[in-house]
C-alpha cells in the first residue's frame, strides 16, 4: 500500500471512532455537566455509553498520534524516521495541522486519566468526564479541519 492509501485507510477507522463518540455523547448528555451525585448515581445503559465514550476518545487519539500524523507528514515528503512523537507534533503545529502541541499532550493526559478506575473519587471522575465532553467537542472541530487539510492537499485517495 502508499502512504495515501494507508493514509485513507486509517482514517477510515477514525470515522468509526469518531461516530462511537458522537453516539455516546448523545446518550449521555442528559448527565452533562456532571457532578459527584451523577457520577455516584449512573443508570447502567447511560455507564456503558460512558464507557464507550472513554474508550472511543482514547482509541481516536491512538490512531490520530501512532498512525495518521506520522502518514500525514510522509504524505507532505517530511522525514519522520528517527523523529520523536514530539518532534512530530512541532512539525504538524509548525504547518498549522495541529492547533496546539500542548492541546494534544493535554487530550493525551486526559486519555490517560479516564483509562483508570478511581472508585473512591466521584468528584474527581465527574471533573474529568466533564473536561473529556468539551475536549472531545474541541477533537470533533480538529478533526474537521484535518480532514478539510488532507482533502486540499490532495493526500487521500477518498
């Protein structure tokens, strides 16, 4: 396969993520924003939509940092052997691909956080459910302007 071609492969696979998360936002908004006595009380149909949201938005950003980035900067002739994640990400800020290295290392730790169990900790939970419903707004208008970059850069073969 090229670059494109995988390139268009993997993007694939995000819409799937993406369309996970547009659900379980949608079923879950109703809880928004949350607080401790949401969190300690969550029906189990609205736990399950949760939990894809949590994993969905860790599997979205998985794909986007591992695979796409690394595609997207092939596809534009950029030498990414050798190249850190973060030299990636300064390379995608610098041409304007990504908003923000910081952003990214953010959404990253917010990742991170949500993957773990904190059972004595509703509060702490309802915080980062919270920062994960605007920050997986603020990845659904990334993801537009990736996809409007790729489209006028002619690097996928959609």
């Amino acid at each position: 396969m090229t670059v494109i071609e995988l390139l268009a492969y993997e993007l694939k696979i995000c819409l799937i993520h993406l369309d996970r998360l547009k659900l379980a936002l949608k079923k879950t908004e109703h809880l928004y924003p949350f607080t401790e006595e949401t969190i300690s009380n969550i029906p189990e149909d609205d736990l399950g939509y949760l939990e894809l949201l949590t994993v969905r938005l860790g599997k979205l950003q998985d794909t986007l940092g591992e695979k796409v980035f690394t595609l997207i900067l092939e596809a534009l002739g950029e030498s990414v052997e050798n190249k850190s994640f973060i030299d990636k990400l300064n390379k995608l800020e610098k041409l304007e691909i990504l908003p923000s290295v910081q952003w990214w290392q953010d959404l990253r730790k917010l990742r991170n956080i949500l993957v773990h169990e904190y059972p004595d900790n509703p509060a702490f939970i309802a915080d980062n459910l919270n920062t994960a419903f605007i920050q997986t707004r603020r990845l659904f208008i990334f993801w537009d302007s990736l996809i409007t970059y790729i489209d006028v850069n002619h690097l996928s073969s959609r």
